[in-house]
C-alpha cells in the first residue's frame, strides 16, 4: 500500500482489503487506458488511470500475459502540474524492483540534480523501442505529494530588499552553470559566498528565528532519493474534493529556489490556513510529467 495514497484523499485506506476495492474500482472504472508490448514475451504493459479530483487520481500499472490474463504489479497516485518547472534536459533510469523510472534534472536554479518518479512511462517506453532516444528539447512539469505540512507566514521585505533578492538568484544560478562547466573562478566565487552565508547565518541565528533568516529551500530528504524538504512561497491555491471519499486536498502551487510547481496535500494533514503569498513548508514525493517535443 502506498503511503502518499491519503495525499490524494484516500486516508482511510488502513489495509489489503481496502485496497483491493480501491484498485478494482480502477481497473473496472478508469478514465484513461494505456498499453505497450512487454518485450520479446508475449506481455503486454498496461496503466489504468482514474482521477478522483481534478489533475488528481490514482495509478494502477500491471501487464496480460498471452492469455490476456491481468497481473497487478503495484499502484501509486498522481499529481499531474499545470506548470512547466524546467527546461533542462532530462536522463532516464529504470528501477530495479519493478517497471516503473525516474528521471533526473540537472537544474541549475536547485545546484543539485533533481530525481523524480516519472508519470508518463508509456511514452518513454514507445520512444525507447522505437529507437528515438535521447530526445532533445523537452520540458519537465514537476509536482509533489505530501503528507504532513505546515503553513507559515512570509518575511516581510520591500521592494529593494526584494529586487537585490531577485539579482543575487540570477547570479548565483550563473555561477553554477558556470561552475558545472568548469569555471575554476566561479567555483571560488561560490565557495566564498557559501562561507559568507554561513557566518553571517551563524551570527543572526542567536537573537532570530531560523525561519526569518531562510526564505526559501529545497533539500533531498532521508534516504529515497526522490522525496525533499521543501519551503517556498504559495503563489496559488484551492481546494479539491475527492469524488469517491468526500476528503478535501489542498493544490497549491510553490515557488522554491526559484522553481515553480504544483503539491497536493491532505486537508487534515496541513497545519495552518494557506493562502497567497503565505509559505508552506513540508515533504513532499516529487514527481514529474516529462513533455515531448
């Protein structure tokens, strides 16, 4: 069973049984079917969706054998962003467990590669086969599910303060394309306002709250290589309501690191009231939608 399933609306989803009526209620029922050969067996991959809110839903992915008999393989729900987080080129990797990927994103905005599980695998694997890859040009349309939250609010700051914060992101992001291509100069650059940082943070931190230091970040988190600890600043949100549970999701759309893209969360599971220019902070499962050209 899927942890993040109550970020979608399925909190009462407690174990197998519940499960297997939310998975069957899916194969019977799906908005949206899709299939490709498994291969050199006679199998066939096939990914039933059904959404229970808007952009919001679940996964069930499984293959027919040559008796066009389905074998369950796993599930797993969705959030599919309205917003397009990057225009960088992406790579591709298999997990090892099961037929599902990840990509990565070698963002410059982040300064670290950015792995998430990858929604559109059916096209990826039409593309593989069909001897198309690498594709150049795509764009990435990334969100986040999480499952516990918090709302706090913005640092108040005026419009210089706001304009140099802007300047010194649009530098800092030159400095690591420039360092990722191997700029011995900025890579000093940058070593140098890391130590600036962190002794001026050091020096603040014992009279001020972290969080009115640090406007924003976006952190790999525990071991799973595809889940950060996120806070950035909402720049919209809503409410959506399951179809089949009645639980009510928060879709807010966040800016972090100057990255902009969509999370879901349970309405129980977020503590606060979010709004426009408040600020969430949380995990979240990252996940992407891979658009191409």
């Amino acid at each position: 069973m899927h942890k993040y399933l109550r970020a979608v609306g399925f909190s009462k989803v407690k174990n197998s049984k519940d499960m297997h009526e939310v998975i069957m209620n899916i194969l019977e029922n799906a908005d949206h079917r899709d299939y490709i050969s498994g291969g050199s067996d006679d199998t066939l991959l096939a990914e039933f969706k059904k959404e229970y809110a808007e952009h919001i839903g679940v996964v069930v992915c499984g293959e027919f054998d040559e008796d066009d008999k389905f074998s369950f393989e796993y599930c797993y729900p969705y959030l599919t962003g309205e917003n397009i987080t990057s225009m960088e080129d992406i790579t591709i990797e298999p997990h090892a467990d099961k037929e599902s990927y990840a990509g990565v994103c070698d963002e410059p905005k982040v300064g670290v590669s950015l792995v998430f599980y990858l929604q559109n695998r059916i096209p990826y694997i039409r593309l593989r086969e069909g001897g198309q890859l690498p594709v150049r040009g795509t764009t990435l349309n990334l969100s986040g599910l999480s499952i516990q939250g918090m709302i706090l609010l913005p640092i108040q700051k005026n419009e210089e303060e706001m304009e140099k914060a802007q300047k010194e992101v649009q530098n800092r992001t030159k400095l690591i394309a420039q360092a990722r291509a191997g700029n011995e100069n900025a890579i000093e650059t940058l070593t140098l306002e890391d130590m600036d940082t962190y002794n001026t943070i050091s020096k603040r931190i014992r009279r001020e709250d972290v969080m009115s230091l640090v406007d924003t970040y976006f952190m790999p988190y525990g071991v799973e290589c595809d889940q950060y600890s996120i806070l950035g600043e909402i720049k919209d949100c809503h409410l959506e309501v399951n179809r089949v549970t009645n639980e009510e999701i928060y879709v807010m759309t966040i800016e972090s690191n100057e990255l902009t893209f969509d999370i879901c969360i349970n309405k129980i599971d977020l503590y606060g009231e979010p709004a426009v220019g408040r600020r969430f902070k949380g995990v979240v499962w990252l996940q992407g939608f891979v658009n191409y050209p």
